[in-house]
C-alpha cells in the first residue's frame, strides 16, 4: 500500500511478532537479560507480567530463539493457549518434547511418559524450558499438574528437569495467589514486570523498526508527531505499531513524505483505544 511511496522493503510495524524487530531498549533488553539469569540460576518458575500490548509475546520468543541456539543444553517447549484442563496441557507439552503418544493413554500413563522424558534429557545434562503464553488464561488444575512436573528429582549432575516461565497479564498474579495453587507460590521465586516505553524509547522504537523495514531516508516522523504517538500509546508497543501504520496510511492518502502531528491526529481518530490513553495523558500531563 504504502511501502513504495516511503522507499520501504515492508510493513515496518506488523502486529504479528518478529524478533527481527526486537529493540535492546532498557525495557525490554533488561527483561531478556532477567530471564536468562533466572534460568542460569535454576529458578523453577520465573514469571513475567505486563500490558496487553507491551511486548510479552516477543521477549518470549527471542528468549525461546536463544536457548535453541544453545540447543545442547535447553530443551524448549512452548504453549501459546493454554486454556486447557490438565490433560490437554499435557498432551500439547508431550506434542512439544517430540514424544509420540497412543491417543488412548490414559492421564497417569501421560504423566510417567513426561517425567520419563524429562529425565532422560537431565541425565544427558539437558533442562527442559517450558514457556507458556498468556498464563492469565490457565486453570487451577492445570498449574498444579505443570508444578507437579517440577517435582522430578534433579539428574546426577545436579541438572535440572524442567524450568517453567510463565508470561502473563496482571491478572496472571491474583491467579497465583488462589488458595488451591498455594504449593505453586514458594517456587515462583523471580518475577519481572514488563514497563511500558518512554518519549525517548517510543522515538528509538519508531526508528529502529523503520531502518528493519529498509528506510533510508532522513526523520520520517516529527518531533510533534512522535509526541503524540507517545501520549496516544502510553509507550505501548502494540499500541505504537497501530498508530505509526494508521499514520504512515494517512499519510500516504495525503501524498505527504512527512509524517506530522496532523497524520497522527487522524490515526488516533480511527483508534478508540488510543483516544482514551491520550485524554489520560493530557489529564496527567496538566496535573
């Protein structure tokens, strides 16, 4: 639509996650930097809350890309949905570690085949990583039966089994704190809450994912249009992904090459949700 008329190879600001867009912002990259440590320090569950919107699924799979890339150590799995009873969830974990299993197994049969599994790979000096997206979504159930994985002794050279990290919306955290997942909590020792973007961060954000998509050029984005995209995101990624098309859009419509304040003005017109974080900001901005 509009790639050619602004020298683009792409769409810069998909929504579909691409960790070939991924910005080392302090956010973000401290985020990346935590989960690996918990990893290294062998924390059973790590946790990581935050926004619709603020990244989540994309720090979850650059981490996932980086433990594969040291594939002789980590196994990794990777449950996107997991609005499943506790059998489902094990046969998508089962799915996930490549093990072939007879439809007519039984939960308990399941349940030896995994912890098998998973300690055959300890064994081997392997740890199992288990990442699951929109944590929030789990029932009860089927956070005790993955807890109940993390019980498995550890291999003899002290390896261990499984490692869980949950990624989640805020309300991922009165979930876990449910009388029936009280054995769950003690072992979510390391928690990490994914921050929102800055006016700085959303600039660099802006320009990072354009030179991705093969802009060239001189500052496509005026400072009063990245002002403005910044209030009406609240520094959101998915928020600033929305905005920045709808603007390089109106743009586009206009012929215009420069994007102002005027063009984010008509994106955040289209945009309901970005309409209310700007009269949020302007009402914490004249406080």
């Amino acid at each position: 639509m509009y790639i050619e008329h602004f020298g683009l190879a792409q769409y810069p600001f998909s929504l579909t996650p691409n960790t070939r867009y991924f910005l080392k912002l302090p956010s973000h990259q401290d985020a990346f930097d935590f989960i690996i440590a918990a990893l290294e320090y062998e924390s059973t569950f790590t946790k990581i809350t935050g926004e619709v919107g603020t990244g989540k699924t994309m720090l979850c799979r650059k981490v996932l890309n980086a433990l594969e890339a040291h594939g002789n150590r980590y196994v990794t799995a990777f449950i996107p949905n997991p609005v499943l009873d506790e059998e489902s969830i094990m046969y998508a974990l089962a799915e996930e570690l490549k093990l072939s299993i007879d439809p007519a197994t039984n939960y308990f049969e399941l349940l030896k085949i995994i912890s098998d599994e998973l300690t055959r790979l300890s064994t081997l000096g392997r740890t199992a990583v288990l990442f699951i997206d929109e944590a929030q979504a789990m029932t009860e159930e089927s956070l005790e039966a993955i807890r109940l994985l993390t019980t498995i002794e550890k291999g003899l050279d002290g390896t261990m089994p499984l490692q869980i990290i949950l990624f989640g919306q805020a309300e991922l955290d009165e979930l876990l704190k449910r009388p029936a997942l009280h054995a769950l909590n003690p072992d979510i020792i390391v928690s990490y809450q994914l921050a929102s973007l800055d006016r700085d961060g959303v600039e660099a954000y802006l320009d990072h994912r354009l030179m991705k998509a093969g802009f060239n050029g001189t500052q496509l984005f005026t400072q009063k249009a990245i002002d403005l995209i910044f209030r009406g995101s609240s520094g959101i990624p998915r928020l600033i992904n929305i905005l920045a098309h709808k603007t390089l859009m109106a743009a586009f419509g206009k012929g215009d090459h420069i994007l102002t304040d005027k063009h984010v003005e008509l994106a955040i017109e289209d945009t309901e949700s970005a309409q209310q974080q700007k009269i949020r900001a302007r009402r914490l901005f004249t406080m």
